[in-house]
C-alpha cells in the first residue's frame, strides 16, 4: 500500500458538480461543492456521488493498453457477475461460507496436481492477496524450518536469503521486515537473472533457502530452477549443507505447465519445498488473489498455522491479513473449470504468440535491440540500438504515452546499471489487433525522435515507474 501525505491545507480544493448531475441535496443544495481532504457536512445523493467519483476516474489510463502491468485486465462477464455476487463474503469466515471455502480448497489440489506434487492430497496451500503475501508466507515457511534446525544457535545466528538482483521488491520487503540479509546474485553481461553455481556459492549454515524466479519481472525470462537444484545437491554432497528452494512462479507458474511441459521446476525436484504464483496475473483473474503451496506438511511448520473460534467452528488460517473478500477465490475456480488445461494451454499460447510476433516485428524495425523475445514469458525487453543516439527508451515510453500505451522503461540493477530498456507485457486481451495498432503507433513517432538532437528525457527517474 502505497503511503499519501494528506494536502498542507484541506480546504484549498472543493469537488465542482455540475447541476445536471441529479436531484437536488436537500442538505446541501444542488451544486454545493464538497470538500475533496475531509468529509462532507452532509449526504449527498447517490447518483451524484457515483458522478463526481466516475468522473475523476476518466483520468486513469486505460487497463488494456497498459503493456507494464502484468495484472489480468479482462475477465468474461460471467466472471464479474460472479465476483459481484461474492463481494460481500469474507474469505476468512469458513464457517460461514463453507461452500466459498470448499473451492478454495479445490483451487489449491487443482494447483498441486498442476505442479506435479508428489501426493497432491498431501500438499497444502492457501489463498492470499497476490504474489507478494505468498512470498512473504513462504519466506516465513523458510526461517521457521531454519529456526528449528539451528535451535542451538538462533536468534544469536543471522539467517540469509539467497536470490537474484533481479527478484520482485517483495522479496526485499520480506528480508527487511523479518530480519533476514538478503544476499543477491549480481547481473553479468548477458545474464540477467540467477547464475546457480554463483547462488550456492553463496549459502552456508545459516541459509533458509534459495528463491528461483520462473519468469524474470525484468525481462520475462525464466530462471533455471532445475540446474539451481542440481547446484544445492553438490552442496549438500560436499559440505552436508541441504538447503531447500523457493520457486517465485508469480507469472510463470501459470505459464510453464501449459506450453512447456518438458521443462521441469517444480514439485517434481525433491528440493522445492514451496511454489507461489499470482493468481490475478497469467492464472486470468481480475486482482488480487495469489496462491502459496508446499510440496507437505513438513515444509509448513505447524506452529506458523493459527486456529480461531471466534467466527464459528475450527479454523485454521496462514495469513498476514484476516479479512478479505470470496470473490477473486471464485473468479479463480470459475476460471479454472472454465478453461482446464487446454483452455489454458490455447490462451497462454495465443498470448505467446503475441509477443513473439510484435518482439520480432518491432526489431525489424532496426531502431532495437531484443534482450528477450517473449518465448518463455510472453514478456519481452528491448533498447535502442547501439547506432541510436538521437533518442532513448525513456523517449520512447514518454511518447508512446501520448496515445495511451503505458510502456515502462527503466535501468537494470548492479551489475547492469548501464543498460536502460523498454518492457512490454502481453496479456490475455491484448490480441494480434492491439499489437498492430501499437506497432502502428511507434513505427509513426520514430521519424521524429530520429530527428532529435539529443534524448529529451532529462530526468530518468521521473519519466517512468517500473511495475512488476
């Protein structure tokens, strides 16, 4: 949750309503203007209120042109009929609604069976708010299992993390809120995310355990959770040290199953203890919902598991948060009964071709260079060309603007801080038709920044936002 700073004076600024907007208030009169930093006096009618509150919310970008988020922009009406009939359900009350609770847990065997546990029935998981309380849930999962395996020595002894630079922020949120070093893998050259043999060099006694992300925030590449695992394995044969892995699959483990069925990440390697993935991006639900999964109840302690009462009945829950609505846990097993996996494989594989279509399209071009094409994530990153020196890539998102598309651009992390890109997410929804409209749209401004001196986008920082 982003932190606001309320405005130095509250009244400098009133809402303007316009007299066709509705029926007269009978408190306040007709176009009285209410205050924008307090509440008002007094009600205003409904269809007032709507107004002014649709109206400001014009001035939003357009969710289908944002080629940043990763987040599910379009859902069938179907789907939205069902959410609004479960917004008034806490997800948390089971005993209230034990039927919102059954699909959850069907979403999570669903879920291991997808992810080749060895026993789905013997998996556990949960719901959460998206990918990053899952992080979180699985980060704590870790330190527990470490904390009882070095009881001898901790809390005197600091535990540690070992991930890629280019892991997602919340991964350095966990660290820093549970006390944990984060000790990260450098880019190098051409390698953009995790080096296994670089990451076990890096754990000893007091590691928790490894994150390997499959589909890079940065680039949409995957990482490689099969050879990260092998590299632990000669670990613990030389030194005796088993250190367990995290699989960050907050796009890619909604992507993998369908169109790469031969790569192996998941609970087929005995090292990963736990997966999470983003239920609200490639798993087609409007946010937020994400999913945590452990191969068993070994890998969740069972002290972390709290049990309440209060609400009716026994009910355990793992959770940051309590309440939260039904509604995107039901959107998920509509979803999934919806498309099952050649539904899933047909969407996931239209949105690849997408991508690697406009990745291609847009190199042609000659102004780009491609550091990923799309053929793992349907994410691709490119930069300017070596030979383009009149305009860069925070040009580029700045101008693309103007007619809409929200494209992120943004420098890499150390190693890498020299190489600035352009990061385009493809979507379900985002068609073929879309891509040429996009492509239609850059091909039209490049005669222009061509014809620049210099790059106009003085102040990097300020240009645009990175989103994961």
């Amino acid at each position: 949750m982003a932190l606001h700073k309320g405005p130095e004076k509250h009244e400098q600024r009133t809402v303007s309503v316009n007299p066709f907007f509705g029926e007269a208030n009978p408190v306040a009169g007709m176009t009285e203007a209410p205050p924008t930093h307090r509440l008002p006096d007094g009600p205003l009618p409904p269809s007032t209120a709507y107004q002014l509150v649709h109206d400001e919310l014009m001035l939003d970008g357009n969710s289908r042109l944002n080629l940043a988020t990763f987040v599910t922009t379009w859902m069938e009406p179907q789907a939205g009929v069902l959410m609004a009939e479960c917004r008034d359900k806490n997800m948390i009350d089971k005993d209230e609604y034990p039927r919102t609770a059954e699909l959850e847990r069907r979403c999570v065997a669903m879920l291991a069976d997808l992810w080749n546990a060895p026993d789905p029935s013997a998996a556990v998981g949960c719901s959460t708010t998206g990918s990053s309380e899952a992080c979180m849930l699985a980060g704590m999962a870790l330190k527990r299992r470490w904390a009882k395996r070095n009881a001898d020595r901790y809390p005197g002894a600091r535990p540690n993390l070992i991930m890629g630079i280019n892991v997602q922020v919340c991964w350095e949120k966990f660290c820093n809120f549970w006390e944990v070093e984060a000790r990260l893998v450098p880019m190098d050259g051409d390698r953009y995310h995790l080096d296994p043999q670089a990451a076990a060099e890096l754990c000893d006694e007091n590691t928790i355990g490894v994150v390997g992300v499959l589909g890079s925030t940065f680039d949409g590449s995957y990482e490689p959770i099969a050879e990260l695992c092998a590299a632990l394995d000669a670990l613990q044969e030389r030194t005796g040290l088993d250190v367990p892995v995290h699989v960050d699959g907050a796009s890619g483990a909604m992507v993998a199953p369908f169109l790469d069925e031969g790569l192996v990440w998941d609970f087929r390697l005995p090292r990963v203890a736990s997966i999470n993935t983003s239920g609200h991006k490639y798993g087609l639900v409007y946010p937020g919902v994400g999913w945590a999964l452990w191969r068993d109840k070994e890998a969740l302690p069972e002290e972390l598991v709290f049990r309440v009462n209060y609400l009716g009945g026994d009910m355990p829950t793992f959770a940051l948060n309590f309440s939260r609505p039904g509604a995107q846990v039901v959107a998920q097993y509509y979803t999934f009964l919806r498309l099952g996996r050649e539904g899933y494989r047909a969407v996931q594989q239209s949105t690849r071709d997408v991508a690697t279509s406009l990745a291609d399209r847009i190199a042609a071009l000659g102004d780009f260079r491609l550091l990923t094409r799309g053929d793992e994530l349907p994410v691709f990153a490119l930069t300017t060309a070596d030979d383009v020196t009149a305009y860069d890539v925070f040009d580029v998102s700045r101008r693309v603007r103007e007619s809409g598309w929200l494209v992120p651009a943004y420098t890499f992390p150390a190693n890498r801080e020299d190489l600035s890109v352009l990061r385009i997410v493809c979507r379900n929804g985002f068609s073929h038709d879309l891509a040429d409209l996009f492509l239609d749209d850059l091909s039209r401004l490049l005669p222009e920044l061509r014809r620049q001196s210099h790059p106009q986008t003085r102040d990097k920082g300020a240009a645009t936002s990175f989103h994961h």
